[in-house]
C-alpha cells in the first residue's frame, strides 16, 4: 500500500495491497493436509474481511 501502486481495476481499492492467510499446525504424524490448507484459506477470508492489507494466522 505505501509503494502506492495503481490498482485501477479494483472496487475495494485504488492501489494494490496484500492480504495473507497462513495456518500453523504442530509436527503430528496424524496432521491433515488438507486441514492446513482449509485453515489457510479460512485466514486469509478473515484477513479481507476484516479491512483486507493485512496477515491473519490460524493455530490448526
């Protein structure tokens, strides 16, 4: 956002900004892939929902 890069085509902004999702889980031998990639995904709704430009971590 501060390099000010036009993002002309946006409807939520006029410059282009970054919004990150990312999920963490604990070494397990059990731990589902796709679990962590649902959680990313969930994290990174939340992050644009919540005023987007910004990371959102999840714990799985």
């Amino acid at each position: 956002m501060d390099l000010g890069l036009p993002h002309e085509a946006s409807l939520v902004n006029s410059v282009v900004t970054v919004s990150i999702g990312v999920a963490t889980v604990k070494s397990q031998e059990d731990a589902d892939s796709q679990v962590l990639i649902k959680k990313a995904d969930d994290a990174l709704y939340k992050a644009k929902e919540s005023g987007r430009n910004k990371v959102v971590s999840e714990l799985v």
